[in-house]
C-alpha cells in the first residue's frame, strides 16, 4: 500500500464552541485530542501525516505542528481554499467559507503519498479504531476503488449535554456499507434508545445503531471519485452554506457503484467534545487513560 498516511482534518474555526477544538488542550499536561489520535495512528503505522488547515492558520500553526510531530512523523501542511475548486467553477461572490469534509480531503491531494487514514483533528477515536483502519489499508491494493469507514455504536458517541449529529450506516451482512443518512439532534431516552431527528422528520434509534465519527481509510484511487462528486455537487447549484461533506460524497459514490466501502466495526472508545460543557467529561476521560496506563504521560516530545 505504499507508506500509510493520516490526513487530519483542522480547518474548522470552532465558531460554535467558542475555540479551537483542535488546539484546546484537555488532556493531562496541556495535550490534546489530536495528540492521542495521532499517538494511535502512528502506532498503527502511520509516518506521515497531512493536516488540512484554514489558509489564516497555515502560516502560524504549521511550523509549530513540524515541532510537535515532527520527530516521528513526516509532516505537510495544506490550506483549505475557498476558491480550489475544478477547473471552470468560481465561487460566488457571496461565499464566505469553504465547502466541507470532501474539498478538505481535496486539498491534501497533492501531499499525500500513499493510501490513507482520514481523522478529525478534535477527536480521540482510540488505538482500536486506528489499528482496524490501518489493517484494512494493508489488505487492500492502493489501485482499488475501496473504502473504509470505522464504524461505532452509536450510544458510545452521545454527548450528555447536548444533541448531536451523527452519519448512521446502513450495513449489510458482509460488512459492506449500502450508505448512510444523517441524523441530527440524537439524543438518549433514558435506557430506551435514541432520538433525533432526519430532515423534518423524526426518528427513534437503538443504542447499537452504527455511525460513522468521520475516521475513513481510503485508497488513492478514491480521490478522483471523490473529486468527481464534489464537481457534481458545486454544478447541483448549492445554497450559500452548503458543504460537501464526506458521508454525503461517498454515499453517491456508492450508489453509482464507483467505490466499495468497507464497515469496519470497532468497540473503541471515541471521546471529543461538541459543547463547552463536555470539556470537563472529557478531560477526566483522558486523564483515566494516562492513568490507567493505556498512553504514556508525555506523548510527544
């Protein structure tokens, strides 16, 4: 396969939390979420890493993101554009942001080198999770159209202050991912199950339901197809606001039958935090790793 690779995914502002995520250190001696990640990617395999960043961060934070990581990993920053977009399209006027997850993976095309692990860079996902995703690559030729998503049952993903968004995974008995449809507002009803809410309308959940925490392993012959579903979705005529998130991309890649996508299910303990009021859960969650021995006290030197 090629040197494996992680693409972190940083560009987000964090307008909704008030910060970024990315950066907020909330784990013992001032780490953060994206440090245990990229601790477990690199004991997967992972050598090189690839974070996607918005354009006002690639200056400052890129040569503090080399000294961090760079003593076992290879790294390359790329900026998230507003304006990379096929040959052809300009964005209008009005536009003021990019245009989701599938420009974001895009925009690291051109700096990865070998097949890949997509991350979020404001989420642990876990040593498990990381290792399933590596694992697949491994068996999987870099010429093939062949995805992976790692998939967690839904009720270790919920937040206890808030509702949440989550890609539920419609997965057949092989393993194989038939698509996804995406649930927003999910929250727990006691010990009955979930709800929330899909497009208007709502809908009730159990607790094993599977989802997707946007941790995908692809090959390099996914990225044209993913190149090709983000033109036809600037070409749909988008809203103003619309992004072109991965789940939605490789979904439609899906159902034309240009890739395969692979359920990589994992009882891995993904923590990260969707509101202010999760910090304080979830510092205490890292803290419980360190401790219990699971990561070492000083991750990266």
């Amino acid at each position: 396969m090629g040197e494996l690779n992680a693409l972190a995914l940083a560009a987000g502002l964090g307008r909704r939390y008030g910060g970024l995520k990315q950066r907020d250190p909330l784990g013992p001696g001032g780490t953060t979420l994206l440090d245990f990640s990229l601790y477990d990617a690199w004991r997967a395999g992972v050598r090189r890493v690839v974070f996607v960043v918005h354009p006002d961060m690639a200056e400052t934070w890129g040569p503090e993101l080399r000294r961090r990581y760079g003593s076992r990993l290879d790294v390359a920053v790329a900026a998230q554009r507003l304006d990379d977009l096929p040959p052809g399209i300009t964005p209008p006027a009005t536009r003021r942001h990019p245009w989701g997850t599938t420009q974001a993976v895009l925009a690291a095309r051109d700096s990865l080198t070998g097949c890949f692990v997509v991350l979020n860079a404001d989420d642990c996902y876990g040593p498990e999770a990381l290792q399933a995703a590596a694992e697949f690559l491994a068996g999987t030729a870099p010429e093939q159209a062949r995805a992976g998503v790692v998939a967690y049952r839904l009720a270790e993903t919920l937040s206890p202050a808030t509702g949440v968004n989550r890609a539920v995974l419609d997965v057949d008995g092989e393993g194989l991912v038939r698509g996804a449809v995406e649930a927003r507002d999910l929250r727990a009803v006691a010990d009955a199950g979930v709800e929330g809410r899909v497009g208007e309308h709502s809908v009730w959940l159990t607790r094993d339901a599977l989802v997707s925490m946007n941790l995908w392993a692809f090959t390099p012959a996914v990225l044209p197809i993913l190149g090709a579903e983000f033109r036809s979705f600037l070409e749909s005529g988008p809203g103003p606001d619309a992004e072109c998130d991965l789940p939605t991309a490789v979904t439609a890649a899906l159902r034309r039958g240009a890739v395969v996508l692979q359920a990589l299910a994992t009882d891995s303990r993904w923590c990260g935090v969707t509101a202010p009021a999760d910090r304080e859960r979830v510092s205490r969650d890292l803290a419980s790793r360190v401790g219990s021995g699971e990561y070492p006290e000083r991750l990266w030197t």
